[in-house]
C-alpha cells in the first residue's frame, strides 16, 4: 500500500524523537548513549511494523473498539466488585492475594477482548441501544451530502440535473456501488456490460463538473457480504445523508428508517404537465395512430397526445388544442384536435 508523505514525515519525526529519547534514558542510567538510540530506533521500528499491519484500522473501527473497551472494563469493573473476593476461599487460602490478582487479570482481559470485537462487529445503528438519543453521524459543512445509488448513476440525467443548480451539496459515492458498477461492465452478460460501463463513464462524467463536489467513501458500512441496498440505508444513516434514487422499493425502505431520499422517478411524476382541455400547445406528430386519421406525438417527457384527423400532418410540428383526457393503467392518454387558423 503507498504511504503517502504526511505518513512519512510524522514517522520521521516520531523516529528521531524516539532515538532522542532513549539516548536521553540511557545517558540518566549512566549508560552509552548509543544503547538507548539503538533502543528507541526499535521501539519506533516496532510502533511503524505494527502502523502497517494496522493501514486498514480506520478510526471509526477505533472509534468503536475503544467504546467496546471501554464498555467491557465498566462490566470487568462491576464483577470485581459484587464482593466475589470476599469469599471464605480467597480470604484463607494461603496464596489468595495471588489468585484473586490473577482472575481479576483474567477477568478484565477477556470482557475488554470481547467488547473490543464485538463494537467491531457492530453499526452505529447498534449503538444506538446503548447509548439512547445519540446519534453518531459526519457532521458537513456544506450541509447533508446526497448519497447515490447505483440505479441512479446508470440512469444519466445526474449532470443535466445538477446543470440546472435544482440540486447541490456534497456527493458522495460509496466504493462498494463503484464495484458493483465493475461487476456489471465486467459481466458474461451484454445487458449488464452496458449498464455498467454507462455508469462508469456517467461517473467520469460527474467528477469533471465543476459545479458537482464528488467524493468516494472508501470505508465501507455494515456487513461486507450484505446487499448493496442494504449498505446503502445504513451508510446514509451514519452520514444523516440524503439517497437519490430512482428505485422505488429502495426509497421506501429507506424512509421507514427515517432517510430523506430524492426520488427521480417522484420527481419526474410531479413535472408531468396538468394539460387540461382548451390548452394548446405546439406538438410534433411522429408516427400514425390506431385508428385510420389519428397521428400521434409525444412531449419532452414522454407523455402521448393523439391528435384526430391529422395523419396528413405526420413529421410535422403542428399546434393542436387539448380536446379530453383519459386515465389509464400507464399513465394518462390526452386528446388533441389540430388547432384550426382563425
């Protein structure tokens, strides 16, 4: 893994501290100073191997393992003291002082073991039960950041959205929706091929914006083997972030666990013109209708006018007049009469 050059300076100055002061130790016991300087090289040398094998301990895992410390001391503490040493046992036997050191040691070191793994297993979601009304979640500045799913990438209408200054703020992208996103453009299927590498190259897209402030969130949330949806609610409740989405049963999970999702299906729905009859508007005719004069156009956002005896007009823009509406299992089905010239 590259270390990158903070890491390397603060180690270099913890080094050269530690060679100061053992030699500072050893010229106090009346030693050689280079005894000492070989002492605190090791000891920082050990402090660096053991930095290394810890490159993946982030600091909400330390955050957690030192609550679970924490917490298993408290529990360590309580048993020591329900007055277990008091016994006859302890108190006559010959070498009770020791044993009861030694099952207090034992005592503490195998709660404080199992509070520190089981915080590490744990979300912040959990903790919520032991702490109650404390919530553990990443302050912005910039106000709640959105979090985006993967559906919703693939989608493509994230730049022209943004473009348009409706939708701001921070947003953030976890690394496991980018894998999922290799996954597909990686898949034996054609489907998904392109599905994935749309939303690699949407991705792209997003991080060369300069009205957008993207960032990837390497750590991950929850159990690794868990679903991505799954990760995705319990990740925006640890960030109080916003889910845009265009997954319907996604956001609705997502809400009952008190998420704000942005919804672009929702959206799209409430941006549907409320045409009404009398309205008039200029349409382009595309193709022919069922019936023999009828042609048939479609607005902006995909919604179906049937113009009456205009098949004459087909490849035309013409200005029609809204004539009735009629609702349907897909949507609403509007009617049109080409607008006569005064």
């Amino acid at each position: 893994m590259k270390t990158s050059w903070p890491i390397r300076l603060v180690r270099a100055l913890f080094f050269a501290f530690s060679v100061f002061i053992g030699m500072a130790i050893a010229i106090g016991l009346q030693q050689e100073a280079w005894i000492g300087a070989v002492s605190g090289a090791a000891f920082m040398g050990l402090l660096m191997v053991l930095d290394t094998i810890f490159a993946r301990f982030t600091l909400r895992d330390f955050s957690h393992a030192t609550l679970g410390l924490a917490v298993g001391l408290f529990c360590a503490w309580l048993i020591t003291r329900i007055g277990v040493f008091q016994l006859a046992y302890f108190q006559n036997h010959a070498d009770g002082a020791m044993i009861q050191n030694i099952v207090e040691i034992c005592i503490y070191g195998t709660l404080a073991f199992f509070g520190v793994t089981f915080a590490l297993r744990s979300d912040r979601d959990q903790f919520a039960f032991l702490i109650p009304y404390v919530r553990f979640r990443r302050d912005g500045s910039e106000g709640e950041p959105m979090l985006l799913d993967t559906n919703v990438i693939i989608d493509g209408r994230l730049p022209g959205v943004f473009a348009t200054g409706f939708l701001s703020g921070a947003v953030v992208v976890p690394r496991f929706v980018l894998d999922e996103l290799q996954r597909l453009a990686e898949s034996a299927e054609s489907a998904k091929v392109l599905r994935g590498k749309r939303g690699l190259e949407m991705m792209e897209r997003l991080r060369t914006l300069p009205e957008m402030n993207v960032s990837i969130l390497e750590d991950a949330a929850g159990a690794i083997d868990a679903p991505v949806d799954t990760r995705l609610v319990t990740l925006a409740r640890e960030l109080n972030a916003r889910l845009l989405t265009n997954d319907d049963n996604l956001a609705k999970v997502a809400r009952l666990r008190g998420i704000a999702v942005l919804s672009f299906r929702e959206l799209a729905a409430a941006l549907h013109p409320e045409l009404s009859v009398g309205d008039e508007l200029l349409l382009p005719l595309t193709k022919a209708g069922k019936d023999k004069n009828q042609a048939v156009g479609y607005l902006p956002d995909g919604t179906m006018i049937v113009v009456n005896n205009a098949v004459a007009q087909l490849g035309q823009t013409v200005e029609v007049v809204v004539s009735g509406t009629l609702p349907t299992s897909a949507g609403r089905l509007i009617f049109a009469e080409i607008k006569l010239a005064a």
